[in-house]
C-alpha cells in the first residue's frame, strides 16, 4: 500500500492498484497538524492496512518535521502500542496519549 498526502481533501490516502482502501483525515494548524480520523474500507480490515497507514502518514510528519495532535482513537491506540513514534505528538497532547 502507497500512503500520500492529498492536501486538497486533508488526508492521506493508502493506495493500492484496487484504490483507495484506507484515510487518514487531518486539519492543519499553525503549529502542527490534527488527526481526526482514520477509516479503512470494511472489506480490508483487520489485515493491518490500517497499521500501515497510521505508521506511514507519522513517518511523513515526522519527515516535515511537523508536531501532531492525534483525536482520533484508532491513531492514540496505535502510537501507545508503538511508542517509538510518540516523540512526534504535541508536548501539550502527550498526557492524553502515552501511558
């Protein structure tokens, strides 16, 4: 699966040759970006595309060098069972996401 950032819809799509299979929806602010939803299509969940899609979408904020709120609940529990990627949460949002 492809992740890219399609800023004009504010997502990150995950892409395969059958199309889009999973979102990642965002707003941006001034001092770093909000995840307020992730959704991948019923029929390809549960065999880890939402995982790849989380992990991909953090690898290219952290790439921008950009900070990030996660709201929505699927990407909090995503980062608590990869801690690696919890330097990139907002210092202020942190209590609310890492044990």
């Amino acid at each position: 699966m492809k992740v890219i950032d399609v800023p004009q819809r504010k997502r990150y799509e995950g892409r395969t040759a059958e199309g889009v299979l999973g979102v990642n929806n965002y707003r941006l602010e001034e001092d770093g970006i909000v995840l307020t939803h992730a959704e991948v299509a019923p029929s390809h969940r549960g065999l880890g595309h939402g995982g790849r899609l989380v992990r991909k979408t953090l690898d290219d904020i952290s790439d921008r060098g950009l900070r990030m709120v996660p709201v929505c609940p699927f990407v909090k529990s995503w980062i608590r069972r990869n801690p690696e990627y919890s330097d990139l949460v907002d210092p202020e949002s942190r209590s609310e996401v890492v044990d």
